[in-house]
C-alpha cells in the first residue's frame, strides 16, 4: 500500500493564530485529495475536499492549496481555535490505485489558549 | 447525511479468539466500504477494500484468512479478526463511499484490546 506509518509531526499555535499543515503526496496521478480531522478516539471527519484541477478552495475557516507540481497539498485554518486541536490528514486518490484512499502521516495540532 | 456507524466501539478479547467488528452506512448505500487499522499516534493503513457480494481486495502484507471482510448488503460490512493475538490490538476504522461518489466518510472506529 502507499499509506504511511510514521510517527505524527507536531504543531503547536496560539489561539486566534492561523494554521498551516502540510501534506506531500507521492501518486503523480492522484486526482482528487481530502483533509480529514481526526480526535481523540475517533473516525477521520471529512474537512474540505480539492481536485486535481484547482489549485486552491476555501471552505469555513479553512483554505486548501494544491502544488501539483511538487506534489504538495497544504490546509490552512484561519483564526484557530482550541475545538480545532486534533490530528489532521490528508488522503490522496487517483483511479490508477484502484480509487482506494491513502492516508499521509498525518499532524497533531495542538492551540494553546 | 453520511453517517456511518461501527459496533462494537470498544471489545477486550481473549487471545486465540475471534472477533467480529460491524460497519454501517446509515442513511446512504455503500457499494464499497474500505477497512483501516491505525495504531497509536500513527496514520491509518488500508487493510482492504470490500466491494457489496463481492470478494474483498486486500493490501500488500494483509492476511485474508485472518482479516475476514464479508460485505453481504450495501450498508453492511464485517471485519472478523481471526484467532486474535496481542498484537492485533489496534484501532480499526471503516469508511463508506457510495455509488459514484468519491468521497469516503468514515466510522467512529473501534478500539480492540486483545489480552
């Protein structure tokens, strides 16, 4: 499989500050990605969603940007709050792995009220 | 919409047990659910993709005859952890996608605690 298992980066920002993770893909032919929170003791929940065709959309807070070239993939969280500290994913898709999801190390986020 | 459920959330077994893990797709029919173990402060591993009354499609290193996925019905997959062993213990998630669509949504999980 492609997806990773390493143990997570951290990141750590004051409340009221913006966030950026980041996330590198290693299918060239990935066509679709998706960032997912994760909590404590629970199932990824889907975030903001991105295709290969963009290079940038914004949801409620947060802001996904493609580098296709570098194959890169960022989530930027704007005016964070503590109910944003979790881990954060990104999953890459591309229909030539089946159209299955793979899962990147992911990035705990922790904000600091 | 697009909630999918697991049961049971939490399971402590005995070692050479068996354990079976059910994943639903509540409001929505999922032609195809995916299985992920994750271990702690680590990302999730694809075990296996079940397609709905087919066999299912299992990940390099992933042992089929111990990680049984029955996908009978389009809102029910079951993962059963063969003859578990202490080192099975993990957090299994599964996700749901359904017909056409790309996005898969995912379960709350479920914490197995083999002893």
């Amino acid at each position: 499989g492609e997806s990773v298992g390493l143990h997570l980066p951290t990141l750590s920002v004051q409340e009221g500050d913006n966030s950026i993770i980041n996330c590198a893909y290693s299918n060239s032919a990935s066509d679709y990605f998706i960032w997912y929170k994760q909590e404590s003791g629970k199932g990824p929940q889907f975030i903001i969603d991105i295709r290969s065709n963009m290079d940038k959309r914004q949801g409620q807070r947060v802001t996904v940007l493609l580098n296709k070239t570098v194959k890169h993939l960022s989530l930027q969280i704007a005016a964070t709050q503590p109910g944003d500290s979790a881990v954060y994913f990104c999953a890459e898709n591309a229909v030539n792995t089946g159209n299955q999801f793979y899962f990147g190390t992911g990035t705990s986020l922790t904000v600091i009220p | 919409g697009a909630v999918v459920s697991q049961h049971p959330s939490r399971v402590i077994c005995k070692s050479g047990t068996s354990v079976k893990i059910e994943c639903r797709s509540l409001d929505f029919q999922a032609t195809t659910m995916f299985w992920y173990r994750q271990f702690p402060k680590q990302s999730l591993m694809l075990m296996a993709t079940s397609n709905e009354g087919s066999k299912a499609t299992y990940e390099q290193g992933v042992e089929k005859d111990k990680f049984l996925i029955n996908h009978a019905s389009l809102t029910l997959s079951t993962l059963t952890v063969t003859s578990a062993h202490p080192e099975d213990s993990s957090f299994y998630i599964c996700s749901a996608r359904s017909t056409g669509a790309e996005t898969q949504y995912f379960g709350p999980g479920t914490r197995l605690l083999v002893l």
